[in-house]
C-alpha cells in the first residue's frame, strides 16, 4: 500500500502549522514591551462613559423606561377628574 500525498494535503498541512505558530506568538506580542496599566481598563470606560454617544443612548433608555411605564399602568378610577 503506498501513500501520496496530494498538493492539497501539503497546502493544508502548511496552513495549519503557520496558524498553529501565529496563535502560539499571540501572548508574546501582547506582553513584550507591556506595562500593567495597559491591561487597566478603567480610563476607558471613563471615557465611554462620558461620550456624547452614551449619554444619547442612556437618555433614550430612560425616555423608554417612562413610555413603557406609561403605557402599562392603567390609572385609577376617578383620578382624573
């Protein structure tokens, strides 16, 4: 019984190693030259906490909040005279 290898299996077997080595040199890149307040990530949630982008979507939730109260409270009896 004799076994050939096809181009498709050397491509494939290539691929895997060189995915294989760049998953292995993720946590190099990311710690060389690393210091431990790169890894904090309270400055940027300060940050998107103070964006006008998160405001607009705060104001929105709570506008939300009230319709939805509004609209699912039946009011009582006599309370509007």
């Amino acid at each position: 019984m004799t076994c050939q290898t096809t181009p498709g299996d050397v491509v494939a077997c290539l691929s895997l190693a060189v995915g294989v080595f760049s998953a292995s040199l993720v946590p190099f890149f990311l710690l060389i030259d690393a210091d431990l307040a790169d890894f904090d990530p309270r400055p940027a949630v300060r940050r998107a906490a103070a964006g006008p982008v998160w405001v607009a979507v705060r104001n929105t939730a709570l506008d939300a909040a009230a319709l939805i109260v509004l609209l699912t409270t039946a009011p009582k009896k006599g309370a509007l005279r």
